[in-house]
C-alpha cells in the first residue's frame, strides 16, 4: 500500500539524513520505527507526507508517486495519511472540537472552516472519535488545559477524522510517563486493527514497540540495519541499531514476570 | 585516562573560579571603558549652557506649571471639543485602516510563511514607513494635501503600518512550528493553515498591539497638529501661540487622561485575551 522506493535526503548542510531507504508497508500493518536520535526516523515520516521535501526517490501511496505531485494533488493525498506528532502538536487556543475538526480542513471550503460551520456528518464522527477515546466531556475545553495523555488522544482524533489510510505517528509518547505511554500505543494499535489503518510509528522506547507491533525496522545514520519481527531483535541487532550497550535489561522488560525470576 | 584526570583535577582545586569576561584581552577591555567614560565627560562638557537665560526662562517655565492647577476648560471649550473630536475620529480611523493593512503585510514579512521575493518587499514596505518619522511624512502629506485632518489621518495609518506589521511579523516568526506543522498535515489548504495554525498563536499579541496602536496614535495626532495635520494639535498650538497656559493646561490634562483611560482598558482586555 506504502513503498518507498530508494528515498533519499540530503539537507542543505550536506548531512545526509536519508540514505536510499526501501521500504514496503501492506495495508494494515502496524511497524515501529526504531534507531537512535539522529538516524532519520522523523525525516523519514515527514518526507513520505511531504512536510519535509525528499531529495530524490519515489513514495508510492497506492498507485501514487507523492514526490511527484503539485501542491494541489498532495494536498488531496495529505487526507488519506493522519499525522500524529510528538509533544502532540494540538493548536493550544483553539478548542478540543476545533482541533479535531481541523483534521477536515482538507474536505471543507474555506468560508466553512473559517466560520466554523463543518458539515454534521463531520461534527457528528468528531464526537464519536472523542467518545471512542473517553473525551467528549472536554469537547468544548481549550486543549491547552488538558493533560499530556488527554492531548495525545485529541491529536489522535484529529488524524482519524481525516478517515486516512495510513497513520504517520511521530514519538507519540516521548513526554508522557509509562503508563499513559502503554495506554496511547494500546489505543493507537486497537485503532489501527478497528480501521484495517497501516501505520508507521517513530518510538525509541524498544520494550514499548516490542509489546505492541508486529514489525520493526531499525534505522541507524540513515539506512536500514534491521527489518523484521520484535522477537528477531537480540543484543546484537540492537548493538548494530545503536551501538554498544548492555541490553539484557531492555529484553528482560518485555515480560515483567522473567526479570523477577532473573533477579531471583 | 581516570588518573590523567584526576591529576587535571588536583590541579585546578583550591584554584579561585571566575565569570569569564566577555571582552577576553584585558588591554582592550580597559580601553573600551577608559574611552567610554572620557567621550562622556567630554560630551557633557561641550554642551553650553547659557545660565542667564535659564534663570529669565523659570518665571515662563513657573507660569505655565502654575496653570495646571486652575485648567482653562472653559473659555475655549467648543475650540477644544471640535479638536478632541478631531483627534478622536483620526484616532480610531487611522488605526483601523492602519491595522487592516499591517495584517497582510506582516504575514508576507515572516519569513517562515513567506517566500523570499514576497518577504522582501513587504520588509520594504516596513523599512520605509519606519524610517519616516511621523512629524516629516505629516509635513509631506500636509504640502500635498493641505492643512487638516486628513493629513494627519493618512499619516497615522502610515506609520501604524511600520509599526505593527514589524512587531507582528516578529510574533509570527517566533511561533511554534509544529502546531502549524500539525495543520498543514491534514491538507489544509493555505488560507485555511492560516486560519487554524497561525492565527490562534500570535491573535492575543495582536490584540495587544492593536490597542497599543490606538494609545500611540491618539497622542501623536495632538502632536501632528503642530504641523497643521488637524486634530488637538492644532487647539494646542493656538493656546501656546496666544500664552493661554491655562487652556493649554486643560487640554493636556484631557490627553493625560484619555491615554490613562486607554491604558487601562488595555490592560483589561489584554488580561481577557490570553
């Protein structure tokens, strides 16, 4: 559904923050994206959705190249790829409903989004979005006075309104503390099933990744060094990911249960 | 390597620690502040004081303080009236027409929503009604148009339009990107990321400046007058002109209070807006 074909980014200081990634992604599945800070992984999501312009390579969204569409095409083809960010993103003074809404922006007129005035249908799947992530109390609240965890599932609402056929998820929990972190990726993933929605999820919590998707793939200066299932990643692998570190602890998370029985 | 730095560190314990100083060579820094300090006593001392002629210009000086405390409303009151109300209308017309301007000026003068050739002209625009001061482009318009409120009206909105396009320009550039970012994701089309992304961001900024626009160009319309541009001004300039300090006193007790008035409504609307 998704491939990306030898994609390439060279930003305008030389460094070369993508180095022919190829990549395919069926329809509905789930894959996280791992790697330490600076191989690519948020480059690499925001040059498929063209926030970040790639140098060269193709992205294909079904039977579409996106790298080479005009801003009209891709802004029709932006509907159908939800973004969720990190640090949420959720536009602070505007309402809960005025952010979700605004995932329609890219299926209303301009005169509608301005006075507010969104079709019901579209008003009415903004309150089932919020009711399905336990909100629709704070419909009318400023996002700004929500918490962390609640913002992320507003930010979540305003990506599946766009009724996409694939999520660009971008750290969606790198400032939330472990509990709500487990709680946003269930949610996300229990989403991703519901929709039959593929997704492409940035994280570097390894043990977070591993409990939730079928598939990781590990980026490192750029390329990819791993692409498999989460039970594939050994000590090795994720030294060849991100260099050289103990990483029985991080295994042992996976299953609470053995790290006891390790201690013992 | 961990007794390399310990050594390092038994060297440097016991050692006093200060800020570093911003000018490093210390020959330059003394003479940066011996050079300072001799051009000021030397700018004081050039400046000539003819104390005879201070000594006359108290009694001037005393009269006209004296005045402020039995204000002249009376006298020249329909003088006075017409020219508030002058000042009042260029005021709020100025600053509407000013701020409605300013706004598409300084989305083209951010240099994160504009593109290049757009950016430039519109910080053009902006250096320009900057480096005229509002007293030379009154006298231009004053030439052009002849004396009265348009004048000043139209030099107003003028430098309304340096002023609050600069800042609000600055407010949009400072802004956080990934809201707007998180906007233009959904395919939002430009009008529309404007709308939700960037508006919401820089609106209480906006608001705030707007306001104190409206401060700056009551009190510069009494000052346009001067220079024939209508407005209190000119009321002002005809009292000084006559020495009735006390109607001068009442009138610049009416622009004291109007612009106290004013700040305090901005401060309320500002706290309201956030």
């Amino acid at each position: 559904m998704l491939r990306l074909d030898a994609l390439t980014k060279t930003y305008k200081t030389g460094d070369q923050a993508l180095k022919a990634v190829t990549l395919a992604v069926p329809s509905g599945q789930v894959l996280a994206l791992i790697g330490p800070s600076g191989a690519g992984k948020s480059t690499l999501i925001r040059c498929i959705n063209r926030l970040v312009e790639p140098s060269s390579g193709a992205v294909m969204l079904g039977d579409v190249d996106l790298t080479k569409l005009g801003a009209g095409a891709l802004r029709r083809e932006r509907r159908r790829m939800g973004m969720i960010f990190q640090e949420y993103a959720l536009v602070e003074r505007l309402t809960v409903m005025e952010n979700v809404l605004s995932g329609r922006l890219g299926y209303v007129g301009f005169w509608r989004s301005l006075t507010r005035r969104f079709p019901q249908s579209d008003v009415d799947e903004a309150f089932r979005l919020l009711d399905r992530v336990g909100l629709l109390h704070m419909a009318d609240k400023r996002a700004d006075e929500l918490s962390g965890g609640q913002r992320q599932r507003v930010g979540i609402c305003r990506a599946l309104i766009q009724n996409p056929a694939l999520l660009l998820v971008d750290e969606p929990t790198a400032s939330l503390d472990p509990k709500t972190s487990r709680q946003i990726m269930r949610l996300i993933c229990e989403l991703c099933a519901e929709r039959g929605l593929a997704a492409i999820i940035n994280i570097h919590d390894v043990a977070l990744a591993q409990m939730f998707v079928a598939r990781v793939i590990g980026l490192r200066l750029g390329e990819v060094v791993f692409d498999g299932p989460p039970d594939g990643l050994t000590p090795d692998r994720l030294t060849e990911i991100y260099g050289e570190e103990d990483w029985e602890a991080t295994i042992d998370a996976l299953d609470e249960e053995d790290e006891i029985e390790a201690a013992e | 390597m961990s007794v390399a730095t310990h050594r390092e560190l038994d060297d440097m314990l016991g050692t006093k620690w200060r800020k570093p100083a911003m000018v490093k060579r210390t020959w330059l820094r003394w003479a940066l502040v011996i050079g300072f300090v001799a051009y000021l006593i030397a700018a004081v001392l050039s400046v000539e004081v003819n104390w005879l002629r201070v000594w006359e210009g108290l009694d001037r000086g005393a009269a006209f303080v004296a005045a402020f405390a039995s204000p002249d409303f009376v006298s020249r009151g329909s003088d006075i009236w017409a020219g508030m109300l002058e000042s009042i209308v260029m005021t709020v017309a100025s600053s509407v027409v000013g701020i409605l301007i300013s706004i598409p000026i300084a989305l083209g003068a951010a240099r994160n929503i504009a593109p290049l050739p757009v950016y430039m002209v519109c910080r053009g625009i902006i250096a320009v009604s900057r480096a005229l001061q509002e007293i030379i482009v009154a006298i231009l318009l004053v030439a052009i148009f002849g004396f009265g409120p348009l004048a000043g009206f139209l030099t107003l909105s003028f430098a309304t339009i340096g002023f609050l396009s600069k800042l609000l320009a600055e407010d949009i550039e400072s802004m956080d990107r990934s809201q707007a970012e998180a906007v233009r994701a959904t395919g939002s089309k430009w009008a529309q990321w404007i709308d939700y992304g960037v508006t919401p961001q820089v609106l209480p900024r906006l608001v705030g400046l707007s306001i104190y626009r409206v401060d700056i160009n009551f009190r510069e319309s009494a000052i346009l007058g001067l220079v024939g541009a209508g407005g209190i001004g000119a009321t002002l300039n005809t009292a000084f002109d006559r020495y009735e300090y006390d109607t001068a006193a009442a009138i610049l007790l009416i622009i004291i209070a109007i612009v106290m008035a004013l700040e305090y409504i901005s401060g309320v609307v500002r706290a309201r807006v956030q």
